[in-house]
C-alpha cells in the first residue's frame, strides 16, 4: 500500500505543513521535554510605528477596532510568533486558537503604533516654530492646503500659554516677537482677517483676551426687539407674542422695554404686532446711545444720522412724543426706511430732513441735544457681516476718522451752550473713538461727562505711546466676549462755551496744564504746542495745519511690536 493521505491539512506561515496528527487514545510520554521554539518572539510594543504598520502589512492582517488589553507573550506556552510549535504536534483545535491569538495580538499592535503615531504628530504640531510669511506661503505651495483648524488652534493656545509667561515658558533662542508673528499668522488662517485687522486687534487686548473676542466674533448676538411704548406695554406684548409661538423673555434689568427672543414658530418681522408698530427690531447695544442721551419731554433734539430709525424712534417714545425731533440723513434712498419707521411707530413730533451732517449748524442750531451715531467701519459688527473680516483696510479708517471729526465738530456747533451731546459707533478701533472725541476737545469748548450707562469698560486714556484727556476714562466701551453684545464706544459730551478751543494742550498734556484763562477763543496755559488739525475746514476761517496724524493704525508690518505711527 501507498503512505496514507492525510486530508485538511492546515500550513503554517512559512508553508510547511505540521506533522500528522497522533491517532486517539495515543499518549504523551511524560518523560518528554518540550522543544522550545527556535523562532523569535513577537516584537516588543515600542517600536518605531511605521516598522510595526510594515510587519503587520507583511503578514497580510487587517486591522479592526478592537477592545484594549494588556499584551500576551504567547512564547511562555512553547508558541512561537507564527502560531506553532515546531517541536510538538497541536491539534485543530489547538492551532486555531493560537492563530486568534495571535491575530489579536497584531490588532492590538497595529492599534498602539496608530495612537502612538497620533501623540507623535500632535506632539510636533504643538511645538512651536515660528516662521516667516514667505516660508508659510512656500509651505502652503508645495503641501497644496493650509493648517487644519484643529492644528491651528493648538498652535495658538500653545503661543498665548507661552506669552502669559514667557520669562518661564519661552523656548531657548526664541523671542517675544516671534511668538507674536506665529500667533499673528496663525490668527490669520484660523479666523479669516486679514493683516490690518488682526495687528489692530492684537495692539488692543492681550493675547489672550483677543482669542476671547475673536472667538466670541464667530458667534450671533442673541435677537432682540424694544418694545414701543407709544402703543404697547411690555407686559402685554410678550403674551401677544407668547400666543404667536415665540420664546420671549425680558432682555436685563437696565432696559425696562428690551426683550430677547430665543426662537420664534413665526418670522419676528411679520406678526401682527410689529406691523401694527407695537415693536421695533432692535439689537441691544443700540439701546445705549439713546439712553445715554436722556431726552426729557419738550426739548429740541437732532439726531444727525438717524436712518433706519432705530434709534430716532426710542428717542420719541422717551420723549412720549411731544416736543421736536429733527430726523436727519445724508442718504435719500435710506430716509425711505426712516420714514417708514417713523410712521409705523406712531411717532408724530419729527421732522425728517436730508442734509450733510458736516455743515448742520448752518442749516438748524441750538439744540437741547444730539446723538451722532457716527458711520463708522462696522468692525464691531463682524459676527453680523464676515466681510467685514477682509474689506477693512487702513485706508478705510482713515477715511472714516476725518469724516467723524467733521461731523462731531459740525454736532457740536449745532448744539445750545449747555446742552448734552453723545457721540457713538459700532467700531472697536481707537482711531474712530477716543482719537475722535479728544480731536474734538481741542477744538471745542466742551468736556466728558457721565454717560448714565450701567455696564461697560471705561473709555481709553492711554493708547500704546499716546495720551488722551483723562476724562475719556467716562466713555463706554462694549465688547462681544464681556457683554455679549456688539463691538461698541459711547461717549457723553457737555457744550461748556460757543468759543473755539484750537490752541489746547497737546494729547501728553495733563488736565491741569489745559486749564487757564480764555482770551479770543484760545485757552491759554502751559501749552507746548498746538494740536494738529485734521477735521478738515469745517469750521469757517479756519486753516489746515496739514500737520501728521496724531494717532492711527499703519499699513500691516511683519511683527506687530514694531508696529510705528503713520501720516495720514
């Protein structure tokens, strides 16, 4: 007879066949020792991730998700790496469980080298190499995409940890401000600004108050709406609108007719109620203007820059619409939507007109008060319009900033000796603020006064290497990531004289060297010199020093630091 043929034989790894298994009852000498296995035992755990993804490609295994445990060394049973012994014949049973062992042990090794590979890349994404823009933009060429956000926001946190501290927490050979440009170009990339915004930004808060408010620009402001109290009551509103299926809820305890809508099963614009003028969509920040303002019935007031009407309308239900409210705007095409506005409130003690707000005090004069809610760049309201994001420019707030110095000295003059004015705008920018209020100090005869507001960060008196007069400490600043609200400035103005003021101490003037006695409109004092002008020839007989800018922001440099003043 021929050898006898054994069927189902199973091979090994290395393509041999295992010996023939022993027939039943056939035992085991027990004098026998065990053959140890003459092959090597798996690979310990702390190899290279890439050398472990090739043994495992080698041995053609598949990897899955499986649960984690600790490492089996299989060579303490006689079994070597590939699943058998050569010195001893297994049976079926015996070589199919060792192949699941094994097969789990090389789960679990591919598992281990993929979330080692991950501590790896997240360990050199974290370490900080500052680099220039030109080699991030070589980087970006050649890689074809940019850092992915999770990246970039590790980055980041990492650069303002180490600003927070960097006496302690710098690396060796690095300094400030290469720690700056990195967090600068990352902020860029993350958050979509560009170099002018992001360096104004950055000159403003600390590092790690701007991620705060950049972080809080990414976000809505809440929706809310002001209740018209000319024809409604708030109470009564709000279960009008509780039937319509909003979620309505009173703003805060410093606004008696605000109220913050949470979700709406119906268009917030198109109820009964807002068409009938029982209310006015409104944001919250737009309130404060208005109320610092303060308008008493009777009185005589302008409010220079009044389209839509938002805050024209507040002006009247506080004045319980008697008195005169002279609506102006230089826009004719948006004196549509304020008229509209002022009819659909129930609002009967304006006058609409449509003049050039620089020049008002030629057409009208001597009001109780003005409110300038001056046009201004809009970079307070980025979480409402992105595009703002990369539209803004230093050019933009250049232009901007001689046109808020004309109107603010044209409202000034417009306005009765005693009278109160306010000046605000949506803009978180000094060069549209404090430089514009302290531009208009020395050229009129006015002073800062309380604005009356209940919340807000004071005004700024410094600003990097300039000084503004003291009192702009009582102008009001809002912020998105403190107050939940637009980026905004206010500030309340007290008309002292109708003299001008064009020889005032200049900005590092204290308030004691401002003081003296007037003779022909001058202040005179302890002056080093006069102010420079750049309101433009607003007012008449007056002459253009063309003299530099006093404060603004410059064209983008590569390093914030170094960041220098710039002529106008």
């Amino acid at each position: 007879m021929g050898e006898p043929v054994t069927t189902g034989t199973k091979r090994s790894k290395t393509g041999k066949a295992p010996p023939p298994k022993k027939a039943k009852g056939t035992k085991q000498p027990a004098n026998k020792p065990k053959v140890k296995s003459r092959r090597p035992t798996a690979p310990p755990m702390h190899h290279d991730s890439d050398d472990v993804q090739e043994r495992v490609e080698d041995r053609n295994v598949v990897p899955d998700d499986v649960s984690d445990g600790n490492e089996m060394d299989l060579s303490d049973n006689g079994v070597d790496s590939y699943g058998e012994d050569e010195g001893e014949v297994a049976d079926g049973a015996d070589f199919e469980e060792t192949a699941m062992k094994f097969h789990e042990q090389m789960q679990r090794m591919q598992k281990e080298a993929t979330e080692e590979q991950k501590r790896d890349i997240k360990s050199r994404t974290a370490k900080l190499t500052p680099i220039s823009d030109a080699e991030r933009e070589e980087q970006v060429l050649l890689l074809g995409q940019q850092h992915t956000a999770e990246e970039l926001k590790d980055r980041i946190s990492e650069a303002v940890h180490v600003l927070s501290n960097f006496k302690d927490e710098r690396e060796e050979g690095r300094t400030r401000d290469d720690y700056l440009q990195l967090l600068r170009t990352d902020i860029m990339e993350l958050y979509g600004y560009n170099d002018f915004l992001t360096d104004a930004i950055l000159l403003l808060f600390s590092p790690t108050e701007a991620i705060e408010f950049l972080e809080a620009m990414e976000k809505p402001r809440p929706t809310t709406i002001r209740v018209n109290t000319i024809k409604a009551k708030r109470r009564d509103l709000v279960q009008a609108l509780v039937k319509r299926g909003m979620n309505v809820e009173p703003l805060e305890k410093w606004s008696k007719v605000g109220l913050q809508i949470f979700e709406s099963n119906v268009p917030i614009s198109g109820t009964v109620e807002y068409l009938a003028g029982h209310y006015m969509l409104q944001s919250a920040v737009s309130f404060l203007p208005v109320m610092a303002l303060a308008p008493q019935p009777q009185e005589r007031v302008l409010d220079m820059a009044a389209a839509p009407g938002g805050k024209t309308t507040y002006i009247a239900q506080l004045m319980k619409n008697t008195g005169v409210i002279f609506a102006n705007d230089i826009s004719a095409p948006r004196i549509k939507s304020l008229n509209a506005n002022l009819q659909r409130l129930g609002v009967t003690n304006s006058i609409v007109t449509n003049y050039d707000g620089v020049g008002y005090e030629k057409v009208m004069r001597n009001f109780d008060r003005v409110l300038l809610d001056a046009p201004c760049t809009g970079t307070g309201i980025i979480s409402r319009d992105k595009s703002i994001k990369t539209s803004k420019q230093y050019e933009d707030v250049q232009r901007a900033s001689q046109l808020q110095r004309a109107l603010l000295l044209s409202a000034i003059d417009a306005l009765r000796v005693g009278g109160y004015l306010v000046y605000s705008t949506c803009s978180f920018l000094v060069e549209e603020n404090e430089a514009v209020v302290d531009f208009a100090l020395h050229r009129r005869d006015v002073t800062i006064v309380e604005t009356g507001l209940p919340f807000g960060r004071p005004g700024l008196a410094k600003y990097r290497h300039h000084r503004f007069n003291d009192k702009l400490q009582h102008a009001r600043r809002l912020f998105p990531h403190v107050h939940n609200m637009d980026g905004f400035f206010v500030c309340k103005l007290k008309k002292l004289s109708n003299e001008a003021s064009g020889a005032k101490a200049p900005l590092e003037e204290d308030d004691n060297n401002e003081k003296g006695t007037r003779k022909g409109g001058a202040v005179k004092g302890s002056v080093r010199g006069k102010r420079p002008r750049e309101g433009g020839d607003v007012q008449k007989g007056a002459k253009a020093t063309g003299r530099r800018s006093r404060i603004s922001v410059p064209p983008p440099t590569k390093k914030v630091t170094n960041i220098k003043a710039k002529s106008a």
